[in-house]
C-alpha cells in the first residue's frame, strides 16, 4: 500500500546508485588518464553515461559488466605505463651508463695515448740525446730529422691534452674523439717508425764509431785525404753518418756530398762551404841506441859498423813539428761537385812548413799532390811514429786521375804519376809518367783487398864518378889505390877504376841510360772478432823492379843521403843502368782493450835483391827488419795519448865485392830500439 508519494525503499537504493554511479563515472571519464583507457573500452554507440547513467535506462546487470570492463582496461593500461614508464627508466639508466662507461674508455684511451706520445716524446728527447753525443758520426740531414720529430711530438702532446680534457667534460664528443685517436694513432706509429730507423742508424754509428775512431788520425798521417774502408761502407749503408768523428780522412777517389760534410762552413749565398782542420802533436823520441835521425825511427839509418855506432849518441828529442793544418772547399754544381784540398805540416827544414797534399777534384777526375794510387790508406796501421812501416808503400806525388765508380763494392782508378826516378850512381830523369792502375773490392762492410799494378820508365844519366856509397864525385886522375901484389904506376889511371878517395870514373857519362820497371801491390783488412769485435788485421805484400822510391825506408835514405838511388843502379864500369828487385811488406793486429784503448802490433820487412859489385858495394842496403808495439788511448773525443815500443834491423850488402884475396866480406848489420810517446789533439 501506498502512502501519498512516497515511492518503494528499492528507488531509494537505486537513486542512491545511479547518483553514485553517475559520480564515478564522471570522474573517470574527467580522469586525466581517460584518454589512455579510451582506446581500450568497447562501448556500443548512443552510451552517455553523464546522462543517460540512471536506472530508468540501465539496469544493474548491464551497468556492472561495463564498469568492470573500465576498470580492467585502466588497470591494463595502467600496468603496462608503468612497465614502460619503468623500462624507459631502465633503458634511460643503461644509456647514462653506457655514456658514462665510453667517456670513462675515452679518457683512458686519451690517457693512454698521452702516455704513449710522452714516452714516445722521452724516447726521442733520448734519442736526440744520443744524436747529439755522436754529433761527430751523424749527418746534418738526421739531426734536422731529429729536430722534425720532437717538433711534432710537441704538436701531438698538446693535442691529445686537449682532447684528454675533452673527453672528460662530456661524452658527446666521443666520436670526434675516436677519430681524432685514430689519426693520433696512425702519427704516432709513422714517428715511432722514425724513431726505430733512427734507433737503427745509431745502433750501427755506435758500432763503426769505436774502430773509426781510433783508425782515423794514423789514417791522416798516412793517408791525408782518404776515406777507410769502414767510411766507405758507411756511405753506401748510411749515407754517411758519422763522418763526423773527429776529422775523417778524405780519400780523392771519391767525392763526398755536401751533406756528408760535417763542421763546415757555409758560404752566404752560395752552395759552396769550406772547413778548417788538423791536428796538433807533440811527441817524445828516447833513442837507446845510435841512430842518424832523432825524431823518428827510419830503420834504414841504423849504423853498422863500429865507427859509425860510436859516432852517434843516444839521444832524446822533443818536438811538435809533426802538427798539421788543412784546408777543405766544396762547392755543388749541376754540372758536378767541385773540392779543393790543402794541406801541410812543420816537417821541413828548420820546422818550416811543408806541403803535403795540394789538389783539386771535378767529379771523378783529380788532378794535384796527394797519395799515389798504388796506395792503400785504409790497409794502413795505427802507429805513434811518423816516419812509418818500412816496408809501406807510402808516397805523395802529383798526378791526374781518374777513378770513375764501376760497382757497389768494387773501385776502380788510373793515374798517370810524377816519375822522379832515384838511381845509385846516376842522376835520375824521365820522359814518361808513372802509370798506376788498381782496383779494390769490398765484403762484409767492413772486409777489402786492393791489388794495384805500376809501370814507370827508370832513366838516367850516368854521374862523372861514384863513392863508395854509391854518391857522385870527381875521380882524381893519374893515381890508383895500393894493390896487392904492387904494380907499375899507370898514367892516367884507366877509366872506370877507383882513385885514392875510392870515386869511380865512368866510361862514357854523355849517354842516358834506361831501363824497364814495374811493381805489383797486394793489401787489405779482415776483421777478426775473436777477441773484440773491432778487432783486425791488416797486411800489405809489395814486389816489382824500379820499385824503391815508392817503400818509406828507401825512400828516406835516399832522401837523407844515406845510400844512393833504390830505383836503380848504374854499372861503374860500362855506366849500363839496371833496376834493382825488392820485397817489401808488414803484417799488423789491432786489438781493443775497451772502447777508449786499443793497441797495434806490426812486423815488417824490406829486401833488396843486390846487384853484383860493379853496382853496389857492400855497404849498399840490403835489408831491414821491424816490429813496433804500441797503446793508445782516447779518454775523450779527439784527444789521443800514446806510446810505442820499436826495434829494427839493418843488414848490408856484405858478402857480394870479394876483396883482394877472393874471400867474401862479412855482411854488416846493427840493430836499435826506441821508445815514442805522443799527445795529439784533433781539429
């Protein structure tokens, strides 16, 4: 029953839900996230729930599916924002990460690349260290090599700090950075190749340095302007690196490039450049025995007989004559290089100045005063003496030569030489140039033989009269010497007969007389590393007729007036010239103690095959013997300290003039010994 208008309780309690209802779904469809669970719901077309949501319309069950289909697609679509929101977080994290991680690897690498390039940086500040310690044996070329590297060390250093800052402030860059790593690397592998070449050119300076060095001032004495074997190996390996120990002797057979010209000076404007050098040397000479010269040891002044011992004292000398200066020019051409050398001593008379060598050079052609071709300066020992191996051909004459290059290991040259014939009994004169011809072959770098042929014409004219030694004179005409048994006076003597003073009358001294010689040569230097690496020996093995001007101990007696001519020698009876046969030759070892001191042991021989006594007399020289030991140390660059021990032998021809009884006279022979010490500073 009803009760005016009061409706029934269930339109209260539907009221009561559609309001709430209406209300819930007002919010959710106002939701700040309706548009995300909008694309989730299936509702039919004409659905108005803010106005149409009441139950006049709608009933419970069909409200209730719709409202959990709501539900469940918000809480769907919810979840899967927050697994999203949650992923991207994720992801964002990961991403921060990796970034972090590849600026920290980026910093690394940039670390790591700055070490690398200040090590590298250390490695050739020390390499140039070492370039500039062996200053004396590098080329200009590597040292201005050197200087382009460290410039670009510099470069490199700066830039990879700016890029190690970089990678540190952001990881944005990162890319840029790689690449500009990557460009970092690749100048960093070219300089260390650079390093590694220049590492390897100072590792083999360093082991030719220590035999050059030490080969480099007996090579000046004895070879003026030429290069050793050793440089010449040098050259063709490095192009000349270390040229640059102290003063390396230049050899005419070959013209140095500008750039293997260390020290010199240029010329403003020019391509040409000159050096000054030298040496100075003050030695000490004790004789323990008699000997005509005081300042050296010429074996060939060893008195033999008794008389003449008792006439020379033992003496002791100082003397510093033995100093040089040199003049060096070069010039490049298109044309061709051009040089001029001189250079002298104070060896001559009175210490005054001597020329020694004076010449000039084109190319491959030579003309002047320097080192014969038949010479070998690189099979030359080192020795404190300055006279020299007696059995060493050694000689400086003027000469045209021409020494073209025929192969990597192989030099030849030719010259035409000044002849000057020395002749006993005569005055020596030519119409022909000596002609010399010889060849040289390397191995190993630092191996070589030499072998060279000389042909020369001995002429000469017959002196008015000969001594006993061999020297001119004026016979003394209209007496003869005692003769047993007696004879009757003769009036005027007979010609080609001695007079009282012993000088031999020659027949016929208006005709000139000559005759043929020749020589053959043999040298060279093999190393023996069985004690020492540097270690060597070095030889030279000399024959021929004519050949006695071109061995330092005949050439000294003639020089001295000793003995006459070693060339040849003239017949005193028919005033025939015939030349004379001779041997000559030395066998030296080096041996290195240390790095600074080293020592050369030489023996040597000269022999002479005499003629019969209308020739040569029994005081004629026959042979000579040598040995020599010597130490010689170098506590610094271009300084030498040195002494040597020296003993020789001289025998005379002797047994070859029989004397009024038939018997042969005894050959005569002396021996000496002397000690030298030198203090001897290159320029």
């Amino acid at each position: 029953m009803r009760s005016g208008n009061r409706a029934h309780p269930i339109f209260h309690t539907r009221a009561k839900f559609t309001i709430s209802f209406s209300m819930l779904m007002g919010r959710i469809l106002t939701a700040q996230r309706w548009g995300e669970c909008t694309p989730l719901l299936r509702i039919p077309d004409g659905y108005n729930f803010q106005r149409d949501m009441t139950v006049t319309k709608f009933s419970a069950d069909k409200i209730l599916p719709v409202i959990l289909t709501i539900l469940l697609s918000c809480g769907a679509v919810a979840q899967d924002n927050k697994d999203n929101a949650t992923k991207t977080a994720d992801e964002a994290a990961d991403t921060a990460a990796d970034a972090r991680d590849t600026a920290e690897q980026a910093k690394k690498t940039a670390e790591t690349t700055a070490k690398q390039a200040t090590e590298a940086q250390q490695q050739a500040e020390a390499t140039a260290e070492k370039l500039e310690k062996a200053t004396q044996t590098s080329t200009r070329k590597q040292a201005e090599a050197a200087a382009d590297v460290q410039k670009q060390l510099d470069a490199q250093a700066a830039l990879i700090t700016t890029q190690t800052v970089s990678g540190q402030q952001t990881a944005t860059t990162i890319a840029d950075l790689q690449r500009a790593l990557d460009e970092q690397k690749q100048l960093i592998e070219a300089q260390k190749q650079q390093l590694e070449q220049q590492q390897v050119q100072l590792q083999t300076t360093t082991e030719l340095l220590t035999s050059l060095q030490s080969q480099i001032d007996q090579l000046k004495d004895d070879n003026g302007q030429e290069l050793s074997a050793a440089e010449v190996a040098m050259r063709e390996r490095l192009a000349a690196l270390e040229t640059q120990v102290g003063k390396i002797p230049d050899d005419p057979s070959s013209m140095l490039a500008d750039e293997d010209f260390p020290g010199a000076i240029r010329v403003p404007g020019t391509t040409a450049a000159y050096k000054i050098g030298g040496y100075v040397k003050a030695a000490l000479v004790k004789n323990f025995d008699p000997l005509v010269t005081q300042d050296r040891f010429i074996v060939g002044s060893i008195p033999v007989t008794e008389t003449d011992q008792t006439a020379l004292a033992s003496e002791t000398s100082l003397t510093a004559n033995q100093t040089r200066v040199n003049f060096d020019y070069r010039q490049k051409r298109e044309a061709g290089n051009l040089r001029a050398f001189i250079e002298g001593d104070f060896f001559g008379v009175e210490n005054t100045f001597r020329l020694r060598h004076a010449f000039g050079q084109y190319k491959d052609l030579l003309a002047g005063k320097t080192w014969s071709a038949f010479y070998d300066a690189e099979a030359s020992p080192e020795e404190v003496d300055f006279e020299g191996i007696n059995g060493h051909v050694v000689v400086r004459q003027t000469q045209v030569r021409y020494f073209p290059k025929i192969g990597k290991d192989v030099r030849w040259m030719i010259s035409l030489e000044d002849p000057n014939p020395q002749v006993t009994g005569g005055e020596g004169i030519s119409d022909l140039p000596d002609l010399v011809s010889s060849v040289r072959r390397d191995w190993f770098g630092g191996w070589h033989v030499k072998t060279a042929v000389l042909l020369r014409q001995i002429r000469a004219i017959p002196n008015d009269g000969v001594d006993q030694n061999g020297q001119a004179c004026t016979p003394i005409e209209g007496t003869l010497p005692p003769i047993d048994p007696p004879i009757p006076p003769i009036d005027p003597p007979p010609p080609n007969s001695p007079d009282d003073n012993g000088c031999f009358a020659i027949a016929d001294i208006s005709s000139t007389q000559s005759d043929f010689g020749w020589a053959l040569t043999a040298s060279g230097k093999v190393q023996v590393p069985w004690f020492n690496k540097n270690d060597n020996f070095l030889f030279q093995l000399n024959y021929g007729q004519g050949l006695g001007r071109y061995l330092t101990d005949l050439s000294s007696i003639t020089a001295l007036g000793i003995d006459g001519g070693q060339d040849g020698a003239i017949n005193r009876e028919t005033g025939e010239l015939k030349t004379l046969p001779i041997f000559g030759g030395y066998l030296a070892f080096q041996h290195w103690w240390a790095k600074t001191i080293r020592s050369t042991f030489i023996v040597s021989l000269v022999n002479v095959d005499n003629l019969g006594p209308e020739y040569q007399l029994p005081t004629s020289y026959h042979q000579t013997q040598r040995a020599s030991g010597n130490v010689i140390w170098s506590p610094v660059r271009s300084l030498d300290l040195g002494a040597e021990f020296l003993w020789g032998k001289r025998i005379n021809n002797g047994g070859t003039d029989p004397t009024n009884d038939g018997t042969l006279p005894e050959s005569k022979s002396g021996t000496a010994t002397q000690l030298q010490l030198e203090a001897k500073y290159r320029f």
